[in-house]
C-alpha cells in the first residue's frame, strides 16, 4: 500500500477558515493518507513560557489552557450539530486537559526529570490539533483514525528536546500499523518516543521532520506539506516584490535554503526523504480549492538554472564568538581546547574561520553570551579577548553548479559593493551548492536587493515543472 504523508503547519491553523481550507486540501487525494499536523499557531509558544515560568517557581494561571480548550470546543462545534457526539469529543478534549494540567503540577518537583516533562507538554500542542483534526474529518463522513507516535512505534534516538528519528528501527512497527485501505489517520507532529518510552521532541517546527520521517520508514509516494506561501522563492518575498517562484529544487538545494534561513521548510526534514528519493511537494493552502499544483518539488530532478543561483536566503539568527591573540590560529590546541569547551557548554558550533590572530565561531545568536562565558571560564593561554558580534545578518547564495562556475562570486561581491556593502567574513567551498557571507543587519536588506537584480531581473520566469520524461531529454 502506498501512503501520501501530507502535513499542515501552525501557520494554516490559526482560525476557522482555515480549517475549511485543509478540508478542501484533504479532498483532493484519491489515496490513503497519513496527515501530520502542528499545534494551533502559537500554542507551543504559549507552553514553553508555562513551563519556564512554573520551573523557575512563578505561579502561573490557568486562563490560557482553558481559553485553549474553549477554542478547540467552538471548532468543533461549527462542524457537528450531533447532541452525543458534541458530548463525546468535550469527555476526550477534558481528559487531554486533565493529564496536560497533571503535568504541569509536577514541573519544578526534584522527583522528576524537567526535560522529559518539558517535551511531555509542549507535544500536547500537537495531540490536542491531531485530536480536533480527527474529529472534524468525522464529521465531514471521511473515514479516519487518530494515530499517536507511541501508538505506532516512531523511534527516536532518545535527546530530549531535539532528538532524532531511527529509521531503521521505526519502520518495521510504522509498516505493521498503517495497513488499512481507503483510509485517513491523523498523527500529531513534532515528537516520538525514546527506546525507554519517553516523548521526545524533535525540535522546535519538527512537524515536517516528522512527516519525512513517516515517509522514509513507509517508502510513501510523496511529502506534500500544505503552507500559506508560495512555496520557495528566488529571496523572500518580504524584502523583495518582484521574487518569483522556484518550481524545482534539489534536495541539497532545499536543505541548503532551510538551513542559511528560508522558512519554508525545517532542516532536517530533507534527510530522511533524500536517501529513499521521495519527492517533498510544496503547496499555497489558500489555494486548495481552485487547483492541485504543487508550487515547488523538491527531488533528485532539479536542473541547473542558467545563472547556477535558483535563490539567495539570508538568517538573523547566528552571531560571531570573535576569539583573538598573537598566533591564536597556529598555535597547536587552542582551538581544539575552545571547540570543547562550547561542546561542553551545549552550544552547537555552525561554522568556523581561522587566521593567525584570530578565530571565529558562528554560532547561534542565542548561544553567543553563554559560548562567551565558556570560553573565558576556561582561560585558556593565547587568548587575549573574546568578543561578540550580534548585529549581523548571514546571506546565502543557493544553485546546483554553483561553486564550479567561473564568477559566480566575483558578480555576489560586485553586486554587494555597489551599494557599499562592508562583507565581514566570506565561505565557499564548504557545500557544492551554497556560497554564504556575513554582513551587518543595517545592510541585509539592500545587499539582498542588489544580488536579486544582479542574477533575477528580467529573468523572473517560473521554471516550468521538471518531469521524469522531460529530464531525460535534457541529459
């Protein structure tokens, strides 16, 4: 049997309409589907400031759990008029409740691990939309079943807080479960289960993550994730107008773009597609009803753009751990004894740069005060300062051929220089791909501007849609 993984975000779960609009969605498929869904736009958020705020010893009202759970009861209640089965969904809304309040009393208490309780809650976000989602489909006659990852068997590697499917060990216990034809089950994203039965989290916007995850251990026909934008762009439509849609990427191209900052999709949620070579489908949610057109693919198809860049993306969220002294980057350890000392922190190094006197971790802008403190905790000969650079904006260039086509960068760096852009720190080389460059956030928005007119204007074309037939052709 071969599954379609389909998967709606927060961002198209923030009021009724856009309920009626995944209905229209679900209609379109003529196959079983396994749909994965996100918590209701900015509930995890919520969660997380409950919990933060009852481990540090605060009391905390419960108003925001039960306007929560009012909100979930008018939504159903605009689609079932059935006295009885009214009264069944609010007995199951109140036992999600119920157990979500019992975990937030233990919060705090030394008796229990706080990571495992952290994860416990803020996966209710998704269980409560995945309970309502089943619900509503109930009652819209379409045949379907909630099914929980501990239900099913989606195995992580046991990291609370930002874990990682095991495929292998998932798809044997996925394969036995999903067997029932002309069928919908409706899974809560963003979490699974340790080996020792814990819910783990897999990092903040991993329902889409979870979608690929499903998809590799069941070899589904595809990933079709539902958004309210218009798949991937040549730069973000935010900054630049005229940016055009990208109708195929690569899969390195997509993880790339994720990565350097595009919101479209999270990271990881491409590796486990890419090794079974399940295409990941992007389609405009308030769309639904007039087509069926996915806005981008992503898969093993996309040609080389003629100027070998298909977007440039940019991230607000690294900064720059500036570590400096005579010698600093010859000297044997130093950077070896530094690397350490942040892995020890928990800080996840994203990049590197050495020279003789200086050594520069890119990090994220999150981690850089304490990575500042962990370095200067340790005191570690040859190093005369640390500094921290946080207004800093990291752009991208994303295309297959990119780094083997002859002025690729000389036009970047032109482009940028025309409006007297300072570049901080330049990296190529590192991926085949993607070329990058750190500027000050003042400058973020005109070097964007600058690079686009340099490689887009009067290109802005929408790539036609790559077929199995028509890549032949061109090969």
């Amino acid at each position: 049997m071969s599954y379609i993984i389909v998967k709606f975000g927060g961002s198209n779960l923030k009021k009724q309409s856009d309920i009626l609009q995944i209905l229209k969605a679900v209609k379109h498929y003529k196959q079983p589907l396994i749909i994965v869904v996100s918590a209701f736009y900015g509930v995890t958020d919520r969660l997380e400031e409950l919990f933060k705020n009852k481990a540090s010893g605060k009391s905390i009202s419960d108003d925001f759990l039960k306007d929560l759970q009012q909100i979930k009861s008018e939504i159903a209640a605009l689609h079932c008029t059935n006295p009885e089965r009214m009264k069944e969904f609010q007995t199951g809304l109140t036992s999600l409740f119920i157990a979500l309040e019992n975990l937030f009393e233990k919060v705090g208490d030394t008796e229990y691990l706080q990571n495992e309780l952290h994860d416990s809650i803020l996966a209710y976000g998704e269980r409560l939309s995945a309970f309502l989602l089943h619900f509503i489909l109930t009652q819209h006659n379409l045949k379907n079943s909630q099914a929980l990852p501990e239900e099913f068997g989606l195995i992580t590697d046991g990291e609370f807080g930002n874990s990682t499917v095991n495929i292998e060990a998932s798809a044997s216990s996925l394969k036995n479960f999903f067997t029932e034809k002309d069928h919908i089950y409706v899974v809560p994203g963003f979490y699974g289960i340790s080996p020792s039965g814990s819910v783990n989290l897999l990092g903040r916007g991993g329902s889409d993550y979870t979608a690929s995850a499903i998809a590799a251990c069941l070899q589904a026909t595809s990933v079709d994730l539902w958004k309210d934008v218009q798949g991937f762009c040549t730069a973000d439509p935010k900054i630049i107008q005229d940016a055009a849609s990208i109708s195929n990427l690569s899969y390195a191209e997509a993880a790339e773009l994720a990565y350097f900052g595009s919101k479209i999709i999270h990271p990881r949620a491409i590796e486990p597609v890419s090794d079974k070579g399940i295409p990941v489908r992007i389609f405009h949610l308030h769309q639904a009803a007039e087509s069926f057109r996915p806005q981008t693919i992503i898969n093993g198809l996309s040609p080389v753009a003629a100027e070998r860049i298909k977007s440039v993306a940019y991230s607000d969220h690294f900064g720059i751990l500036a570590l400096e002294g005579e010698g600093v980057g010859l000297k044997p350890g130093v950077l070896g004894r530094a690397s350490t000392a942040l892995e020890k922190a928990g800080i996840n190094i994203k990049s590197v740069f050495t020279s003789q006197t200086a050594i520069n971790f890119l990090l994220d802008l999150a981690d850089l005060e304490k990575a500042q403190n962990a370095i200067a905790e340790r005191n570690l000969s040859g190093i005369h300062s640390i500094e921290t650079k946080k207004d800093v904006s990291l752009i991208a260039a994303v295309g297959l051929g990119i780094n083997e086509t002859f002025g690729i960068a000389a036009r970047l760096f032109t482009a940028a220089a025309r409006s007297r852009v300072n570049i901080q720190t330049i990296v190529f080389g590192a991926s085949k791909v993607a070329m990058y460059f750190i500027v000050a956030r003042e400058d973020r928005n005109i070097t964007i501007q600058q690079i686009h007119n340099e490689f887009f204007i009067n290109k802005l074309e929408i790539i036609p849609l790559l077929t199995e037939t028509n890549y032949k052709s061109q090969n």
